[in-house]
C-alpha cells in the first residue's frame, strides 16, 4: 500500500499545482467579496455551485445546520442587504454553509472542515497591500478576510476537486463548509444537525501565523482558549440630565462600571484568563440620562473549567453594576468555544502525507494556536463517538499576523492545502494498495 499510495501523492501534488492559476482566481474573487460569519450567503453559493458541478451531492439548510442551535444572528436588515449583494448565488440558500458528499462504495467516511467567514476589519489601502497592488482588495466596508478563510475555502474546492477526479479511493467524504467561525457561533450548530455523528475521521486545518513559512506544516495545533462572547443589555430610566437627574437610572454608567469591573476580574493560576470589552454603544443626548445600553464582551480561560469561572465572575460584575445604579440587565451568550486534542495516530498520518509528498514540507510537531476556535465542536463530537480528529496548521501567511488591515496568504499555499487534504483522505480510506 505505501508504495501504491506514495506515487498517488506524487500524482495529487502536480495535479494541484497545475490547478493553482484557477485556485488563485477563486481565493481573489472571495477575497473581493468578504462576507462577516452569518452573511455568506454569496460565498456559500459559490461553494455549493461548484461542487454540484463537481458531482457531489450538497446539503444545504436545516439539513447541515440545526436552526434552534444558532447564536449571535445578525439583524433582519444585515441578512437582507448581504442576500441582496449575494444576488442569484442566493437564491437557495435558506441559511450559510454547506455539506458535500462524495462516496465511492464501502469505506470509511473522512469529514474535512473549511471556514467560510471574513472579519470585522477595514482593509488597507496602502498601494503596496498585494490585494491592492493587484485590484482584489475588499470590495466591502469594515470587512475582509483577515484570517486566510478565503484560502481555507479555496483549499476545500481545490481537494474536492482532487478527489472528484480520483476514481479509486473507497468510503464517503463530507466537506464541511463552515459559517461563522469567527466568535465561535457556527459549528456548534452543525454538530447539532449531526454532520459528523457518521464520521470515522475529522480534520481541519489553518493558515499559520507569521512564524510558520510557506512550506511548513505543524501537525498539531494546540492551547486552545475556551471562550465566552456575551451581549448585555442595561435599561433603565432617561431623564433630563440637569433638571431632573435623580429621577434617571443610568444605563451608560452601569455599563461603565461593569467594563472597569470585568477587567478587574482576578486572574487564575492555574491557567491563562484573558477579558476584553470590544464594543459599547449608548446614550442619545448630551443632556439626557442615558436609558439603555449595549455591550458585547468576551472571557477565555486556558481550559473550558477556567472560562466557566471566568465566564462566572463576569455575570457577577454585570448583576453588581446594575443594582448599584438601579437598572436592569439582560445578558446572551452570542458564542462559545471549546477546548479539544488531536489524536496522535491522525498526526501520524499527516507527518506521512508530508514527508511522502514531492513538496519539500518542514514539519513541527505542534504549535499554539494562539486563540479561540470552534471546530473543536467537531472535534470532540468524532471523538465522543469513537473516531479520530486532527487540527494542524499549514504555512503562508505574511508576517503582519491575523485580524489584520494588511493579512494576506502566500497563493502557492493553495495547493500545498489542497493536496494535503485530498491525501488525507486517501490515507484514511486505506486506498492506494
């Protein structure tokens, strides 16, 4: 079998290298056109377009993502306006995501996850900014691709594609195209639509950070924060700022004491804790007590037992700020991530893959993370259910890092991604004897 798969391995790397021109146009025409998580509507109709095309059969809706399980939905006008941007490629999509299945008789069934959702950052306008200096920077206010999931999606057709054309691996494939991702909010609802309960197999894979070179990989990525993202709501009373104070409850100034408490929360020794309050948004009038307030904030612990502390203390902040100041207070969880564990023998068959390849991959055992991330969902569902999982880290991203105005991904990438998925799946299907 390693012989037969080896020369196979060699055959997927050229074709996914011959295949990189067309990749690269894929990535730069979902660069153009980023879509926040919960809004992918044109990205989700690009992906179930081209896998129909490809053979598989698509799931779409309910049937991939359970509807009572969604967190942190966007406004009413939000999803209007990204359907009406979306044009025709949203016809039929009742909700973002997609699952395409590809089987080829008895076997194994091998589930791979790709993101789908851009960040809430304005992209740089700089003339030096490769996006920019070659006209496919974001085509959209407040929002690009920040964290290479244009790159993942591209890599996901790029391996359907692969496997497509292979007619010689046996079991089923489950392509995962993932909604919202970023603040934890899309795969809990997958899972719930039980995408992966047949899995025998899981694995994902992100663009690394600066210190992972194109030609890298890290088998395992690991020190996964557990995460918490909460809105809060403080209402309480309006009242003439000068002429009547008394008679107001504060909802601005609740929400500010809060702030200054969450970041005063102590910290665990026995792990990393970190807070953050990213948004508050109050008051109408300079003369007017302020009557409601909104504020989005996040807690991470360095284990799920920690965040739960973490995530427990804030309550206690918010529930203190608002009596003192004689207002009410409504809290949501909009997200959550978890923590979760490769399987070592899903290591070994990636460091095989690898060091097989014709491409001359540097391999690292693992590296962290770094944040939060919610295919650990998927992770720990396979695993409940006695299979394995894998979350490994490829090399390509430019030196800026993640989340930022000027991220972008060495394109070559592509197909280093892409073969590396579609060996996968060869691998695990025990296919090339």
């Amino acid at each position: 079998m390693t012989q037969g798969l080896t020369e196979r391995l060699k055959k997927i790397a050229e074709r996914s290298e011959r295949k990189l021109p067309a990749l690269t146009d894929i990535r730069r025409g979902l660069h153009r056109h980023p879509e926040a998580g919960w809004t992918e509507f044109r990205t989700t109709g690009v992906v179930v377009n081209r896998l129909r095309e490809l053979g598989y059969r698509v799931e779409t809706g309910s049937a991939c993502v359970h509807p009572d399980a969604v967190r942190g939905w966007p406004e009413d006008a939000v999803v209007r306006e990204s359907r009406a941007q979306a044009g025709d490629l949203a016809r039929d999509i009742e909700v973002p995501g997609a699952v395409g299945i590809l089987e080829r008789g008895d076997g194994p069934t091998v589930a791979l996850r790709f993101d789908m959702d851009a960040t809430e950052v304005s992209e740089s306008d700089d003339p030096a900014h490769p996006p920019v200096a070659q006209g496919f920077a974001s085509g959209r206010p407040a929002v690009m691709h920040a964290c290479g999931h244009d790159a993942h999606v591209t890599i996901g057709l790029g391996a359907a594609e692969l496997l497509a054309e292979d007619p010689d691996w046996r079991g089923r494939v489950k392509l995962l195209f993932q909604p919202a991702e970023e603040g934890g909010r899309g795969a809990h609802p997958m899972v719930e639509a039980g995408v992966v309960d047949d899995a025998d197999y899981f694995a994902c894979l992100h663009m690394g950070g600066p210190t992972l070179p194109l030609g890298e990989v890290a088998l395992e990525a690991t020190h996964f924060l557990s995460s918490v993202k909460m809105e809060a709501r403080f209402r309480g009373v309006a009242s003439h700022a000068g002429g009547a104070p008394e008679r107001g409850r504060n909802a601005l100034l609740a929400a500010c004491q809060a702030t200054l408490a969450l970041h005063s929360l102590p910290r665990n020794g026995q792990g990393a804790t970190f807070v953050n309050v990213g948004v508050l948004n109050a008051g109408t009038g300079t003369n007017v007590v302020p009557s409601d307030a909104l504020m989005k904030y996040e807690v991470r612990g360095g284990t799920d037992e920690i965040c739960e502390l973490m995530e427990e203390g804030a309550r206690r902040c918010l529930s203190g700020a608002a009596t003192l100041q004689g207002v009410e207070v409504e809290t949501e969880i909009t997200g959550r991530t978890i923590g979760a564990k490769s399987d070592n023998e899903m290591k070994d068959h990636l460091a095989w893959i690898a060091g097989s390849s014709p491409v001359d991959f540097r391999v690292h055992d693992a590296r962290p993370l770094g944040g939060g991330e919610d295919a650990t969902y998927f992770m720990r569902r396979v695993q409940e259910r006695g299979g394995k999982s894998l979350y490994f880290l490829l090399g390509g991203s430019t030196p800026t890092g993640h989340h930022t105005s000027t991220f972008d991904v060495d394109e070559r990438a592509l197909a280093h991604g892409a073969m590396l998925m579609a060996g996968m799946v060869l691998r695990l299907t025990g296919s090339g004897a």
